[in-house]
C-alpha cells in the first residue's frame, strides 16, 4: 500500500468542488420534491401549488336560457306584493327574494355559476319587478273601486282580462294629475323598500363575479 494510499475507513479529503449549486446556479427541476442539498428556505428548493387558473363564468353561460329560467321569479314577485299590497303595506321582503330566487333560478338556466352579464338580468328583472308590482297595486285598487268586494268569483284574478279597470287605471294615469299625486308617495316608497329589499342580494351577487 502506498503512502497516497488511503485505508477504506480512513475520512476521504475533502474535494475542491462542491456538490452543491453555485451562487448564480439554477437548481434543476425535478419531480416536485426538493433536492437533498437544496436549501429549505430557498424558494424552488420546496414544492410550488400551481397557481389556480382564473374561472371564467361566462363559458358556456347560455344567457338567454338563464333569463328565462329567471323571469319566473316576476309573476311569483307580483303576486305576493299584491297580496300585501291588499293589505295596506309595502315591504322590502318580496324584492329580497325576488332577487334571490331569479339568481338561483338564473344559474338553474345556465347549469353553471353566475356571471357579472347575469348579474345585470337579475337587478334589470328585480327591477321591473318592482314597478310592475307597484302598477298591479294601482290595479288591484281599481277593481276593489269598480266592483267593491263583490267583483266575479271574490278574487281581483277574476277580471284580469276585464278591460274596465284596465281603461280607468290608464284614463287617471294619462288625465288626472291628483291620482298621480295621490300614488306619488307609494310609488317613492316602494322604490325604497325595493332597493333596499335587493340592494344586499345584488351587492354580494357582483362582488362574487369581480375579475
């Protein structure tokens, strides 16, 4: 054995080059697990998630599908706010889950989440909503006018296609400026109540779609 000879347990010396990267070294890329001479707080020495990709709503959104499914919620809407209406009142709970429903019905149309376009048919459906309800108000009224409690079959439904209170609701609309002003303060009320019925749903329905 020579002297340059080293014993088998003898401690090898240690080498000029490390086995280790280099400053300025890129470490390569392997199978997701960090290397064995990685540093732990090096940033590509751990595991990256990948990085979740943007959900874009509108694909495959068939709008039109959705819209339709939605417009349920306006004859249900009107009939409940006439009902209370009847009663002398005005709330914001018949708007509140008009909004509600349209949406849930809207994406039941699309088969998919709910876009910032969706959005926009829900307030634009709650919204006419509202001022056909206030409108069905001002009917209801005519018909208790016209015929009292004593109007065909006890329910104001009898003479939807009555065209007598349909006439004198449209003459006082287009001639009478005090039945105007007499409604004037329930119409401003109910576009409060309304808003305030689905400012909420709508608020939180937009900042789900924010880009």
């Amino acid at each position: 054995m020579s002297e340059n000879t080293a014993a088998p347990n003898e401690p090898q010396p240690a080498s000029n080059h490390s086995t280790g990267p280099e400053y300025g070294m890129r470490i390569p890329e392997g199978n997701g697990q960090p290397p064995a001479w990685g540093p732990a707080w090096h940033p590509e020495a751990t595991p990256q998630a990948p990085l979740p990709r943007p959900q874009q709503a509108s694909e495959g959104e068939d709008i039109g599908r959705g819209a339709i499914f939605a417009l349920a919620a306006m004859p249900l809407g009107i009939i409940v706010w006439m009902v209370i209406w009847n009663f002398g009142w005005i709330t914001s709970f018949v708007t509140f889950g008009v909004a509600a429903l349209a949406a849930r019905l809207y994406v039941m149309g699309t088969a998919g989440t709910l876009s910032r376009k969706g959005v926009w048919i829900v307030a634009s459906i709650t919204a006419a909503t509202t001022l056909l309800s206030f409108l069905g108000g001002v009917w209801l009224d005519a018909v208790s006018y016209i015929g009292g409690v004593s109007y065909i079959g006890g329910s104001p439904l009898a003479m939807i296609l009555d065209p007598e209170p349909w006439d004198l609701m449209g003459y006082n609309l287009a001639t009478n400026p005090d039945f105007v002003k007499a409604y004037a303060g329930d119409f401003f009320m109910a576009l409060l109540f309304g808003a305030l019925g689905c400012f909420f749903t709508l608020r939180s329905l937009f900042a789900a779609t924010k880009a």
